[in-house]
C-alpha cells in the first residue's frame, strides 16, 4: 500500500532524528511513504522554525509527528492556523501529567497544551487505549493504537546460551532467582525515584541469600542507586551499565522475573512502556502494580502487588513479600502462561493497521 504520488506526508519525532522514536515512526508509516524531517532535539529553536518552513513553503498533505515536545507541537498547531495542513500525533505520554510531576509550576501551561494539540488533531495514534482514550476527549477527530513492539527476540536456543553466558559474566550462582528491569535511569528529583529504585530497596529488606537484583541501564539515577547500594554492603545487585539495544535479549535472557513499575496516577496509568513487549517476547513473568494494564492484560503470568507508587513503603514492602515467599518453580508455572508474541504487540499488524489509518484520514481530507 502506498500514497499517491501527489500526497505529501512530512513526518519527525521530537525526541531527535535517528532515535528510538524516529525509528517506531518509521517502521509504522513505512508503506505509505512520508519523507523525515531531522528534529534536531539539542536544538528546538530551529527545528521549530524549520518545521514551520516547511510546511507553510511545502504544504505537506498531512504532517505526523511522533512525540509531544512543545517545539514540534506548536510548529503543527501555526502551520495549520496558517496554511491548514493538517496534522497527526503519535504518543506515549500523558504530557501534561508528566511535566506537571517533573515541574508542577509548568504543570497548567502544559495540560492547555496538550488539550490544544490534541483538539485540533485530525487524528491521534497512542501507544495505549488509555491515551487514544485521552485524546479522544479533548477533540482529535480520528483515533487509533500501536503499542510498539519487542526490536528482536532470540530463540529457545539462543535465550539458555545467553542465560548461562550473562549470569557467568557477572558472577550470578547458577541457581539463583534473577528480578531485573531493563531501562533508563533518570532520576526524579520530586518524587526521588528511577527505575530500578524499588528493586535495590527491597533488597535491603530481603533475608534469603538466593536472589539477585539485575538492573539493565544508565542514567544520572544510577549514582544515586549504587550509593544506596554500598551503603547498605548489598553484594546481591548487579548493574550492568548502558547496553547496545540490540543487546537487550541477551540479558533478559538472565532473569526469571521482570519489574514493570508504574505509579497509578495520571502517567502510569497510561502508559504501557516499551519493556512490556521485551518482557513478554523473553517469556519473563512481570511484577507490577494495579495499573489498568495489569488487569486489562491480565494473566497468570502477572505477580500484582500493592501500592500506588514504586517509590513508596507500601509498594516496596508488597515486593519484599513477594520475593521472600516466591520459588523457581513456581515462576516456571507461571512462565508457561506468558504470551510470547501477542497480537497487541504484532509488528506487522500494527504497520498495516497505520497504513490504513493515514490512508483513510488522506481521503477524508480530501473529499
């Protein structure tokens, strides 16, 4: 399937060309054919100019922009208002929520944001239902969801050679349960948390002696964790440091159980997170808390446990729980249920499903 030669889609994701999310965008509207513009994230200013110049000078068809950042959004927003080029979103945030939990004075400012850039939307692609959900009502005339996908996933062969290489590597005993996470540690400095925060606490908390914490990862949180790490002398947490992305299999390979943290509130609530799919595709059972994924994915696969947010004694005292009472076996019950490819995370079918959507969204513009 492809466009006319006569329709123009421009196409750019605000988390900079070449990225992680430049690259979702492009496997998603691969048979329609749009031409990139390179965001330049280190440099918003002239992004947002040339964006803007593009489209007043070009008039795309339709303009799609992965992403929420307000250089890239408000470019969208002055090219419609001055040249009526219509424009789609693609989303995996609440970005309102989110900049209202890192920075609540811009908090107000960025929710009417949103609210606009979604209500003039012709169409809006979230990465959960929760946020397809969202943008529905605020106005975005045609919704859908693409959840993502796992990049790779490694076959039963490969997953016990990488299992025995990696737990060699860092000195993991052969029969010891590995609860890791996978992801980037950036720390929130509001709510003094990253990803892997719940896990190095927990383990502080642990008495048996046969459970290793793996965290997969890098950021300005990492610090902070080792910290607490070395202060508490715990030998049973591993990190491994920032990994090529193409490498994440191998390591998950590593572990018997995954933590999936998200605070149940106004951006956990909506989100699903990319780990999710390389979870599922590595077979892992997940740890999480009582999102609304967690039951509308529900599973025996799952392990639910109290608290609102991972960063809170509740949470981190449900977790400790879970890992004094559980055993290999029964994670290996619990393995069995694990949807390995599941069709909410099927790479071709979401491109096919986009495919169509832009299509569909073409003719309305044009009748």
């Amino acid at each position: 399937m492809s466009t006319n030669e006569n329709q123009k889609i421009l196409a750019f994701a605000t988390q900079g060309s070449n990225g992680d999310d430049e690259n979702r965008l492009k496997s998603l509207l691969s048979k329609v054919q749009p031409y990139f513009y390179p965001f330049e994230r280190i440099n918003k200013r002239k992004s947002f100019w040339g964006i803007l110049r593009h489209i007043i000078c070009e008039r795309p068809n339709l303009v799609v922009m992965e992403g929420t950042g307000l250089s890239g959004g408000m470019a969208l927003l002055l090219g419609l208002s001055l040249r009526k080029v219509p424009y789609v979103i693609s989303s995996g945030d609440a970005v309102g929520p989110y900049i209202s939990s890192k920075h609540p004075m811009l908090g107000p400012l960025f929710n009417w944001y949103e609210r606009r850039l979604y209500k003039h939307a012709t169409g809006f692609i979230g990465w959960t239902p929760y946020l397809t959900g969202r943008a529905l009502t605020y106005g975005s005339k045609f919704a859908m969801t693409a959840a993502g996908w796992a990049p790779s996933a490694l076959c039963e062969e490969d997953i016990d050679r990488s299992r025995s290489y990696i737990r060699k590597r860092f000195g993991i005993p052969v029969n010891n349960i590995v609860v890791g996470i996978v992801g980037s540690l950036n720390w929130n400095r509001r709510a003094g948390y990253c990803y892997g925060y719940e896990l190095v606490m927990a383990a502080q908390k642990l008495k048996r002696k046969d459970i290793t914490v793996f965290i997969v990862g890098d950021g300005d949180g990492r610090g902070r964790l080792e910290k607490i790490t070395d202060r508490a002398n715990l030998s049973n947490v591993i990190y491994t440091g920032r990994i090529p992305r193409e490498e994440v299999p191998k390591y998950l390979a590593a572990m018997d159980l995954a933590s999936l943290p998200q605070s149940i509130d106004q951006v956990g609530s909506f989100r699903y997170t990319t780990k999710l799919s390389e979870y599922l595709s590595a077979g892992l059972p997940i740890v999480m808390g009582k999102t609304p994924m967690s039951y509308d994915l529900n599973g025996e696969w799952i392990y639910r446990i109290q608290g609102i947010k991972p960063w809170s004694d509740t949470y981190i005292e449900s977790l400790v729980v879970l890992l004094e009472d559980i055993s290999s076996q029964g994670i290996k019950e619990r393995k069995k249920s694990v949807p390995r490819k599941p069709p909410l995370f099927d790479k071709d079918v979401q491109i096919s499903n986009v495919s169509e959507f832009i299509q569909d969204i073409l003719l309305e513009i044009k009748a």
